[in-house]
C-alpha cells in the first residue's frame, strides 16, 4: 500500500527542511496542465469524438510548449 503524503505533511516537511521539493504524480501534473484548458475543464462539447480531439489537441500543445521550453533553456545555457 503506497503512502501518499498529504499537503499539510508536505508543507511542515518544505518548511523543516531547506531544499526539500514536493513531489508530484505524473497523473496529478498531466491533470493541472489540462485543466488550464478551458474546453476540456467545462465539457462543452455533447460528441465523444469531439471531446476526444480537444483532449488530444491540448496534449499536442502541452507538449510542444514543453519542448519548447527546454529548447530555449538549452540554448540559453550553450
């Protein structure tokens, strides 16, 4: 059974300890970034294939921000 820590665990722990980070799901951080999306937040669309192509549309973009992201850092740092 996996011990899941919760939030007041975490923030006594980040202020107990200096550098300490929380550490997220992989799941609950692909669920934060998707609901920055208001379509896909607030179901909208009645068709499933709809919903569908605004969730893989979402991720596409998440994605490419991502990569982005590191490609800017990456060249900022070389």
């Amino acid at each position: 059974m996996p011990h899941i820590r919760t939030r007041r665990d975490e923030i006594e722990l980040k202020a107990s300890t200096p550098g300490w980070k929380a550490r997220r799901w992989v799941v609950e951080a692909c669920h934060s970034w998707l609901n920055r999306n208001r379509a896909i937040l607030i179901r909208w669309s009645k068709k499933d294939a709809n919903h569908l192509a605004l969730l893989q549309l979402a991720s596409g973009l998440i994605a490419f921000k991502k990569a982005h992201t590191a490609r800017l850092a990456h060249a900022q740092a070389g």
